[in-house]
C-alpha cells in the first residue's frame, strides 16, 4: 500500500482509518503528537506550579463526591459522541475536533476509537475479527476479552494491512503497542495532575471504570449476548432501564437500527419495518417496530 505524508497536522484532520491503511506510520507520528503535546502541558503545569483542582484530600467535599453521577453521566457521553464521530455524524468542521476531545476524556483518544470500531461494523460477530464478539456470560467471559481484544485486533488490522505478521511488522507492533501504551499512561497521568489526587482517585477513576463496563455491556447486550444458544447478533432493546438509556444517550440500544443506517445520530428515531427482538431474561421476544409503538 502506498504510503503518504504524515504531519502533526494531517493526523488529526484527516481519517485516521484512512491514514491507518495507508501509512503504516500513522500511529506513531499520532501518538507522538499526543506525547509530545501531553508532555509540554505537565511541564508548563509544574512550571507554573499548578497543583491540581483539588490538590490535598483535606481539601475534598461533599461536593465533589455528588459530582460523580455527572461525571459518569458525561464520560458515557463522551463513548457516544465518539461512536458518532466515527461515522461522521457531527457538523464536517467540528467532527474530528470532537472526537479528540471525547477520546482523550475516555482515556482511549480518539483514532483506536474509530479503527477498532469500523473493523466491529466489517467483521461484526465474526469470532476471529470482530473486536467486540460476543462470548456467553458477561463478568467473566466477555468483559475480560472485551478489554483485551482491542490491542490484538488493532494489531492484526496492521498485519491485514502492511503485509502479514513477518518478523519485522511484529517488531514494529510491538514497539508501537508499547509506545502508544506509554502516551495512554501519561495521558491518565495529566487528568491525574489537572484534577489533583483526592479528585482523581475518588470520583474520576472510579467513573472511567463504570464507563468502561457500561462500554463492555452495551456491546455485549444490544448483540445479544443473553442468547442462551449463541444467536448473536445486533438486536434493538426498549425496556427497563434499556429505555431510560435509550432517552438519555441518544438511542444506542437500538443497535440493530444503528448497524442498518450508521449515519443516524439518534438509531431510535429511525422508521426500520421489521420486527426487532429482545433479549429479557435470557429469551428472545419480538417488539413491536418503532411506528407500531408511536401509535399505541
């Protein structure tokens, strides 16, 4: 595959899956950037002598600790404003701005977002491909997988790509796996000096967790992984709090709508004329389509 000419600037306005199969530099010249950037702003900030938002635990509130509903509230969010960035769902000027933002928010930034997720919309459920497969039991099948499939799945995306696992592709893999580790690290680093210790450790991190599971689960339960036989695949959900979700983070468990049209922002309000099922308790029962609920 031709390679093309990558810049600090380039690789943040451009698609990074386009640039990903194109170059195989990409993801070091993207997490260079990002470490090179990260690392100027926590000098300037020890420079300045910044000492974090909330700097000692003496100095941590009641407040702060209700913040954490909307600090979990936002993070999810961030999961979802980046799944739409990925297709392209924001405004063309600001949609690669929100992306980066929401990526660095979440902790992933924004280019393993999009590659790993439009690879799950190629291969969807293929066992061998799919970054996201689904597995039975979530705890402790597919949470674990879940975490640790994106490294492998990114990595074999680079061999599909740039000419097989050869000796050298897997040198480089390896060299750029550890390297994008270590700009992750200061990235978590840098939210862990802006906010100060106390804030960090007792609403953030405990927040980017749940997100992190609640990531794990709506991919697990919108392609039915309740299935007590295995039949995966993306379903739509609408009841209990699978409504309330669906309300307040912009329809994402109307998964089997979403991988029909990508381009919808909200999957819920799409009019899809056939019938949907859901999984309740481990049984699969048919709803009615969204036209059939607006009328009753």
């Amino acid at each position: 595959m031709a390679g093309i000419e990558l810049t600090p600037v380039n690789v943040f306005t451009r698609s990074p899956m386009s640039q990903f199969t194109r170059s195989r530099w990409f993801y070091p010249v993207y997490d260079g950037v990002w470490f090179v950037g990260l690392g100027a702003l926590w000098i300037a900030l020890e420079v300045s002598g910044f000492r974090g938002l909330v700097p000692e635990w003496e100095d941590l509130s009641l407040v702060h600790l209700a913040l954490f509903p909307l600090v979990l509230y936002g993070l999810i969010l961030c999961n979802v404003f980046a799944h739409n960035v990925s297709h392209r769902n924001f405004p063309r000027p600001i949609n690669r701005l929100v992306g980066e933002i929401v990526g660095a928010f979440v902790l992933t930034r924004y280019a393993s977002w999009e590659i790993i997720h439009l690879r799950h919309h190629k291969y969807s459920d293929d066992p061998e491909k799919d970054p996201h497969d689904c597995r039975p039991g979530f705890w402790l099948n597919f949470l674990p997988h879940f975490v640790t499939n994106v490294e492998r799945q990114l990595q074999q995306s680079f061999y599909e790509i740039h000419g097989g696992r050869t000796p050298e592709n897997v040198r480089f893999q390896r060299a750029r796996s550890v390297f994008s580790f270590l700009t992750g690290v200061l990235l978590i680093m840098t939210f862990y000096k802006v906010l100060g210790a106390p804030f960090f450790l007792a609403v953030f991190l405990p927040a980017e967790i749940l997100t992190i599971i609640h990531l794990a689960h709506f991919n697990w339960a919108t392609h039915n992984g309740a299935s007590p036989d295995g039949d995966y695949h993306p379903i739509n959900i609408d009841s209990g709090l699978f409504w309330l979700g669906n309300r307040i983070f912009f329809g994402i468990y109307y998964h089997q709508n979403h991988h029909h049209t990508v381009t919808a922002f909200n999957p819920m309000h799409l009019q899809i004329a056939e019938t949907r099922l859901v999984s309740e308790g481990g049984a699969l029962s048919p709803i009615a389509t969204l036209s059939e609920q607006r009328q009753s």
